[in-house]
C-alpha cells in the first residue's frame, strides 16, 4: 500500500533532503529511519523535490510503501514520535491509486525571506536573511512581472544542474514586506511548475538586486543568451522555505 505524508522541517542541520554516500545527516534519512522501525523492514521515502543544505519546508510531501494494520492517517503519530525536533509529520493518509508523488506534482511554491535590521536579529536569522541595503519595492516588483510566465532559465541555474530542460513557467511572484520592532521583513513567493538547481535563490537575488538600483535589462538578455555572469548572486539557503506542493486534488483532509 502507498502512503503520503505531509513533512515540515527546520534544514538547518540538515545536509538536505536526500540520503547522502558520506553518512551526513538528511532529512530523507530520519525519515526512512523512522518508516523501518513503523514497517519493520527497510522503507524508501520519496519526496516531491530534493531541497538543499540549510533549506527548509512547511509543506513537503513524501511517498512510501508498506504494510501496516495502522490507520494511515494515524501514521503521523508514529512517525512524530520517531522523529527529532526539527522534522515532523503534519499529516498521513493513504494515496490516491496511481499517485506518484514527484511525477504528479503539478506546481510548488517556495518562499525567500530576508530583513532590514542594524544587525543580526537571532529570531530571524534562522529563517531570513539579513542585508544592508532597504529595496524599492515597486522595483522588485518590475523584476517579479519579467520573470513570470514560460521562459528558457538556463541563466537562474546553478553549475551542476542535471535537468533535461530549462524551459520552467512561473505563474507568480509575490513580493510583501512588512516593518515590526525596528526591522522589516520581506517575503518572496514564487510559484512555478518546477525549478532548476538554486533556481528560486538565483531569482530571489535578482529581484533583490534590482530593487537596490540594478536595471531589468539583464534579465532580458539573460532569458535570450543564458549567460549566468549576467545574474545576481545566488542568495544563501537560510532563507528558504518550500511552502507548499499542488498536485491538483486534496491528499490529506486537515494537515493540521
């Protein structure tokens, strides 16, 4: 039988998502630790993406097999109590016939976040990312229209990218900001049917870069000639967040 699972996690101390050959903490890997010990035999957990080193999520969703007399919308509670602090199961359901949970993902949403301050904010810094400079809003939400739609992103990819393609559409950008205890906080949500290797901090750094005073003409040559020199830098892992994956149709019925 196929399961789904719901997982949120903090990837600061994690080496990523996928199990690695040198041993390194992943999160596949307490996940799959915790399934042999709900299964009683080795359990492979597939997720939806592989997200980086340092990268979080609120909303990755995960497949696996097995057999289990357990309830699966029960399986959350034995993972979790598996599971360390920072990874848990939001929810746990058994899967749609035929679902696959990376071949049927229709759209993700990841969320960049970066702040203001005079310095370091502890509370921040986990999750966001501190720069110098306050942007221009209405700037980065030029840089946002150009980037949205269907485009060749060979230039948003980082060295080392195995996609057959870049040719990815992005259906939105979202950019907000608000300004709390002498700091503010930006968010920028990208929606997209997939993304390349750093693709969504390689926007993020853009947008940014436009916002401080850099032109957009960049971003047109770059869809035109692919040239990564042409791009800003790309923005560190800390903060970024995978929101959310659409497969189209409702997996769990209250992940809270």
């Amino acid at each position: 039988m196929r399961y789904v699972l719901l997982v949120s996690y903090d990837g600061t101390h994690f080496a990523g998502y996928q199990r690695q050959k040198r041993g390194e903490r992943t999160v596949q890997g307490v996940l799959e630790q915790a399934a042999g010990e709900i299964f009683g035999t080795p359990t492979r957990v597939t997720a939806s993406g592989r997200t980086d080193a340092g990268v979080h999520a609120e909303g990755q969703v995960c497949h696996l097999d097995g057999e289990t007399g357990i309830p699966p919308a029960k399986l959350r509670e034995c993972f979790n109590r598996l599971l360390p602090p920072d990874c848990k199961v939001r929810a746990s359901a058994a899967a749609p016939c035929g679902f696959d949970v990376t071949r049927g993902a229709r759209k993700k949403t990841y969320v960049y976040r970066f702040y203001t301050a005079p310095c370091d904010l502890p509370l921040c810094s986990r999750y966001a990312v501190r720069i110098k400079e306050r942007p221009d809003l209405s700037r980065m939400r030029e840089a946002a229209a150009l980037l949205t739609g269907e485009h060749d992103f060979a230039a948003f990819s980082a060295a080392g990218s195995s996609a057959k393609t870049t040719v990815r559409t992005i259906y939105a950008v979202e950019i907000c900001s608000e300004t709390k205890d002498g700091h503010t906080m930006y968010e920028v949500a990208v929606t997209g049917s997939g993304f390349l290797y750093n693709m969504v901090r390689i926007l993020t750094g853009e947008i940014l870069a436009v916002g401080c005073g850099k032109t957009t003409e960049n971003i047109v040559r770059a869809f035109r000639t692919g040239e990564r020199s042409l791009i800003a830098r790309t923005m560190p892992p800390a903060g970024l967040t995978l929101r959310s994956v659409d497969y189209g149709v409702s997996l769990f019925e209250d992940p809270e």
